[in-house]
C-alpha cells in the first residue's frame, strides 16, 4: 500500500506510536514534519513527500493506523490530535474524518465543535 511493504508500514506504527507516546508523556504536540524525520531517523525508511498527494495521504493512513494501535487501550483517544501542521495551531482535516468515522464526532460538525472536541482529546492524552 502507498508503495511501501507490510513490514515497512508496521516498522512506521511502531515507531511513530512511540515517538507520539513520548510527545504525550511530554504534553507537547508535534508536526507531521517533525514526525516524518522522527520515522526517518527512527527506522531508516524512506521519509513521505508531502509534495505529493499520494505521500501525505499515506501520512494520514499511518496516523489512522497508530490511532486504531492505540485505542485497543484507550478506546475515545485519538493520539493523532498531537500532530499539527507546522506553523499552525489545529490538526488536519483526516483527523476529524477519522474521528467521525470512529464515532467520537458528530457528522458535518461546526467549526467551533471541530476546535473544542480537538482540544478535548488534547486534555485527554495529557493524562498519559
């Protein structure tokens, strides 16, 4: 998928639940341009091209596939809500997606109920 092999993909949940884990234990979010030099660095593979459509979708379904790692323990925490864009203050639109598709969001939220349930899951992984 996204041309990388299974083990490849699995080297990527691991290592960015881990570094997500350590930017939660921290209370400090991160980028999704940090977090693909942290996967670089971490695991060796090649780093996503955000310049390209195909390569930031695949950033999204690693990120889905971290959330789904982690709700097995914390089943209405998305882990994702750490990441942001650089130079921003929200996370992407897959994260609302995602959550919707989880159920933990309402479908066609507002604007402002996109920023508080962000913010909600922000305060729920400070308790980590």
């Amino acid at each position: 998928m996204y041309g990388r092999s299974d083990e490849a993909w699995d080297q990527l949940v691991q290592a960015g639940h881990v570094f997500l884990l350590e930017r939660a234990k921290l209370n400090r979010p991160t980028t999704y341009t940090e977090l693909n030099a942290v996967l670089h660095r971490r695991t060796e593979l090649r780093e996503f091209d955000f310049n390209q459509a195909d390569e930031r979708a695949a950033m999204g379904h690693l990120l889905g596939r971290i959330v789904a790692l982690d709700r097995e323990q914390f089943p209405k925490q998305m882990i994702s809500a750490l990441v942001i864009y650089l130079n921003e203050n929200d996370a992407g639109s897959g994260f609302y997606q995602l959550a919707q598709s989880l159920d933990l969001l309402e479908h066609r939220p507002s604007a402002k109920r996109k920023e508080s349930f962000w913010l909600e899951q922000l305060e729920l992984l400070k308790n980590r």
